[in-house]
C-alpha cells in the first residue's frame, strides 16, 4: 500500500510542480489551471483513502512518523491550492472562458446533480417526494433499498447488547447517570418515545420493527455527556438495517476545498449545528425500524431490570443515509434563500461539511453580515449554528453587542 501511495505521490508532486510554474507565469492561463486542479482531486481522494488504510496498519511507535509525514505532504497541497485559487478568484470577473461549473461548485438544486448510480438517483427521489416540514423542522423518510418486510427485528441481539452494557453500569453508577439522562433528554424534548404495542400488520402494512444494540464510547478529552452510539449495523442471520436503506450521494462539499476557503481570507470563523441529526424529523412510518432497548431504574446485583423498549423520533447518528438525509435537508432549505441571501448561501454551499461551519470572509463587515445571515437562516430550519470562534477580536465583540 505504501508503495503504491508512493507512486501516486510522486505523479502527484510533478503535477504539484506543474501548476506552481503555470501560477508564476506572468499570464497564468486559469483554463489549463483549471483542468489540472481538476486532476489533483482526483489524486488527493486516491491519497486519502491510501493514507486511511496505511494509518489503521501502522504500528503505534511509528503512528507520530507517519502522521506527521501525511500532514505535511498535504499542507503542500493546500497551500498550493489556496495560491492558485486566489489568483483565479482576482481573474474570475475578467476570464469568462472558464467554465461556468467552476464556480457553480454545490449550487444545484440537489435533484439535478449528477448521480453516480442508480441507486443515487432513487434516493435523491425519494427525498425530494417523502420531505415536508412541520411544526418547525424538516420531517424525511428513510430509503427502502428493498422491500421492507424484509427486515428482522434484531431484538435478541439488541438484548444481549444491553446485557452487556448492564454488567459494565452495574460497576459505573455515574456512567448509568450520564446514560441515562441523555436517554430521559431525549424523551422529553420528543426525541424518542416509548414504542407502541404490536399492531395488526393489515393496519400498518408499511411498518417493521428493527431493535438497535447501543453502547458507550467513553470521551475523557471531552466535558461534555458520553457518547452513545447506535449499531444499525447489527444483524443475526439477515440483512441489517442499513443493509436495508439506500446511502445515498454525497453532498457535502470536499474537505480540503473546504479547508482551501477557510484559508483564503483574513477574518476566518467556525460555527456548528447543535445536535444537527436531531433536529430532523423521521417519517411515522419508519420509527420503528430505529427501536431500542434501555433499563426500567439502575441496573443492581441479583435484580432484573424490566426492559424499556423505545423508538427514535429524529434521525439516527449510525444509520447509513443519515448524513445524507442531513446534507440534503440543510440543500433544499438553504436553496430558498439563494436569491435573497446569494453571498450567505454560497458560504453554506461550500464551507458547511456535515454540521461543522467553517470559513472566511475578505473583511469584518462582510464576515459579520455573512455569520449574522447564516445563523438566521438555518434557524428558520429548526437549525442553531451556535459555539462561534473567530481569529478576529472585532468581529467577535460585534457578534456580542449584537
């Protein structure tokens, strides 16, 4: 793998070479920049998965060496991209032979971008049929890859998992407490509800029951509750939930563009969406197929706890098409503003990757005008950009007078 990476590499660094000449000529032709910007993506996404893969063999002694060496290698990159990009942004008025595309980079409405498969496409479709919004934010639905009856409801496995986790709270009580009150938060602020008594399957022919193993990943480096994480992943002799449901594209913009922009300007600022996944609603039909099991009281030696079985009402952290669900409501609600608020939407076009916002802006006023915007904007979505940090002092004193 390391020999391989190395080879791309090296047709990487030649490229590299070729644009840091084509950017220092006095009339830079930005079409031949274009196109070999174009190939560099191509080689960094080939780069990141190869890093990815040599990273997890890595042995821990040398892990601080190779990391290093991966950072380094693509600071070049972006450094040289962020160069290049600045001189095509002071030519973007005058140059119109460049094409348009260039500049149009996630503008589309989301339903007419390029699909890489089938399978894309229908979850695009699906989303664009099955999305409303009520009482204050978006409501989707999953995306069937098959039918749905197909799926089993994991409940055993769900119960073994639990099981598991009992023993371990049994010898924590503080993490029962954590636990358990992010589980009580949830219910009370509609998040997730007890799941109703079986039904007649002729009543409710659309719903199937999948119960979702839960643990813990214990986060000391943050101050903030424990982490719980759903396996949607999890299956016993079929097919698993996310066997089950369509991915669909990605729609988030790419990180090292992302990254190129948040470097471009003087005033930088960073901003992320409070519990982003939650805040979307999940269609009636499809809360029981994201079921799962916790405690009646804290777990005691020689007493049996009896199970509660909940549902989510909000989209899962866990479930394949969730970050797609998340990109694709955040696209269809922004595009309402693009008219309005062009500047604002294109900043959340390009820099919002997932729920982090991440930017710049060319002055104060234009940052603080674009921040103010932005963070109206997704409100409106039931969305609160919140924890804004910023290099600039005068910025961050407007953001507290206002």
């Amino acid at each position: 793998m390391k020999s391989k990476r190395q080879t791309i590499r090296s047709s990487t660094t030649k490229l590299l070479t070729r644009i840091d000449e084509e950017v220092s000529k006095e009339q830079p032709e930005c079409e031949k920049l274009h196109e070999m910007l174009s190939v560099l993506s191509t080689k960094e996404e080939q780069l990141v998965d190869l890093n990815k893969g040599i990273e997890d063999e890595t042995l821990t002694d040398e892990l601080e060496a190779e990391v290093a060496s991966m950072l380094d290698y693509q600071d070049h990159i972006i450094t040289l991209k962020t160069r290049t990009k600045r001189l095509i942004e002071r030519s973007r008025e005058t140059v119109s032979a460049w094409p348009h595309a260039f500049w149009e980079v996630e503008s589309l409405d989301i339903v007419n971008e390029p699909a890489e498969s089938p399978e894309e496409a229908e979850a695009l479709q699906n989303f664009e049929q099955t999305t409303t919004f009520k009482d204050g934010c978006y409501q989707v639905a999953l995306p069937w890859r098959w039918d749905r009856s197909a799926l089993l409801d994991n409940f055993r496995v769900a119960k073994k998992q639990l099981e598991s986790l009992k023993r371990k709270l049994k010898t924590d009580a503080a993490l029962y407490t954590r636990y358990n009150d992010v589980i009580k938060d949830y219910i009370e602020q509609g998040m997730c509800e007890d799941a109703p008594n079986d039904v007649p399957a002729a009543e409710h022919p659309e719903t199937v029951k999948y119960h979702m193993p839960h643990h813990a990943v214990l986060r000391e480096d943050k101050v903030t509750t424990k982490l719980r994480v759903f396996d949607a992943s999890s299956h016993e002799g079929c097919p698993s939930l996310n066997d089950s449901l369509l991915t669909g594209p990605n729609l988030n913009p790419n990180l090292l563009d992302v990254l190129i922009q948040f470097r471009l300007h003087p005033i930088a600022f960073t901003a992320d969406i409070t519990k982003a996944f939650l805040q979307i609603a999940l269609a009636e039909k499809d809360k029981d197929a994201v079921r799962f099991l916790w405690l009646h009281g804290p777990p005691t030696k020689g007493c049996e706890n009896e199970l509660h079985i909940l549902r989510m009402n909000r989209v899962v952290f866990g479930v394949s098409p969730s970050p797609f669900l998340l990109a694709a409501t955040i696209r269809k609600h922004i595009k309402m503003y693009e008219i309005e608020q062009p500047k604002t939407v294109q900043a959340l076009r390009e820099s919002l990757y997932v729920d982090d916002f991440i930017s710049s802006s060319a002055n104060v006023n234009e940052a603080f005008s674009v921040t103010t915007t932005a963070k109206e904007i997704m409100s409106h979505a039931g969305l609160d950009l919140c924890k804004w940090v910023t290099n600039s002092p005068e910025l961050r004193a407007k953001w507290i007078e206002n």
